[in-house]
C-alpha cells in the first residue's frame, strides 16, 4: 500500500515555510545592513555637531522624515536624529510604540526628579551598550513636520528614547551619559572601527 499522500504534503510545506523564513531572515539582515551604512558611525563629525532650528517647513522636510522612518525601521531601531544621516537641523523621529512620528524643533520642558539607569544602544555605536541613568517621566515640545504644535507627556522607554534623541541634535552620545569605567570599555570597543573608518 501506497503512503498516505499528505504525509510528504506536510513534509513539503514545512520545508517551504523553513526555506520561506531563511529567505526573508537573509533579506532582513541585507536590508538592516544597508540601513546602518547610510546611518554615521562613531568618529564621523556631525555626530559631535549640534544641530540647527529649522525655519523653513517645507515639503522636504516630510520626505526627510519618510526616508528616516523607513531607517530606523530596517535598522531595528525606536529613534533616529537628523543628526545620524548626516543633517545638522533639529528634528528626529521615533516610534512610540504604536506609530512612528517626527519631532521638529523639540524642547524637553519637564523632567521628573526620579530617575532610572538603564541599558541604552545607539545605532550610531554598533553593538556597544552602556547603563545610562534619565528622569523616567518627560514633557516634550516641538512641532511636526508640517509645523503645528506638539506636546508629549512620556514616561518610561518611549522618555528614554525621546532625551537619546535629543542629546544627538547637541552632539551627545551615551558614551557620555554613561559611569567613568563604563565609558572606557564602551570606547576600547569603539577605537578599532574608529581607527577602520580613517
């Protein structure tokens, strides 16, 4: 008697969907890869370069902020400063956790007086990681792409990203914000891909 034919159907389509999820794992990391190539690294000067008010709200500006978005995503990143691609103008965008948005202008015109140390990466240092101690609840202000008003009250990660964010557009980076030993190590890391990109 002849094997079920279903038998080798489920093996079929369980090959399938492992060759599937290889092929759209592979061209993830291709996509992320292209990404961080357009994003400066640590060493490039407009990392350290504090970032001009933007005057003018123009049509590029929402296309600055389409193209950052699509960024940061392929990257697998929450947030990305003008800064980061290379353009000294303050805004950025980030994802809050339900939509993507971009901060124009952004003004940090609260803190809390609690704070919290937590882990932060950047997508501008690799895969260096340091503790990084921020007041966990914020007030932001700017306005958006095309110039109306924002106001954000944010706590906890999406706060976290916010101040990451802006400390990029006045040439801040976690290294930094960081504890004396933890910066040491961060830029022992840091140096060969310093020395790599001379």
């Amino acid at each position: 008697m002849a094997a079920p034919e279903h038998d080798h159907d489920h093996a079929d389509v369980d090959t399938a969907l492992e060759e599937e999820e290889a092929r759209a794992a592979a061209e993830h990391e291709a996509r992320k890869r292209i990404a961080l190539s357009q994003i400066r690294q640590y060493g490039d000067p407009a990392l350290r370069m504090r970032a001009v008010e933007v005057e003018s709200f123009d049509d590029e500006l929402p296309r600055m902020a389409e193209r950052m978005i699509a960024l940061m995503h392929d990257a697998d990143g929450i947030g990305l400063a003008a800064t980061q691609v290379g353009i000294l103008r303050r805004f950025f965008v980030f994802n809050d956790g339900e939509v993507d948005r971009m901060v124009v202008n952004p003004v940090i015109t609260r803190s809390s007086t609690k704070t919290e140390v937590d882990e932060e990466g950047c997508l501008s240092l690799g895969t260096v990681r340091v503790d990084v101690e921020r007041p966990l609840e914020i007030t932001l202000e700017g306005t958006d792409a095309l110039g109306e008003q924002v106001v954000l009250e944010l706590e906890g990660l999406i706060a976290r990203v916010v101040q990451h964010e802006v400390d990029h557009l006045d040439g801040v980076l976690i290294v930094d914000r960081t504890d004396p030993e933890s910066r040491r190590e961060a830029l022992r890391q840091l140096r060969p891909r310093l020395l790599l990109s001379q």
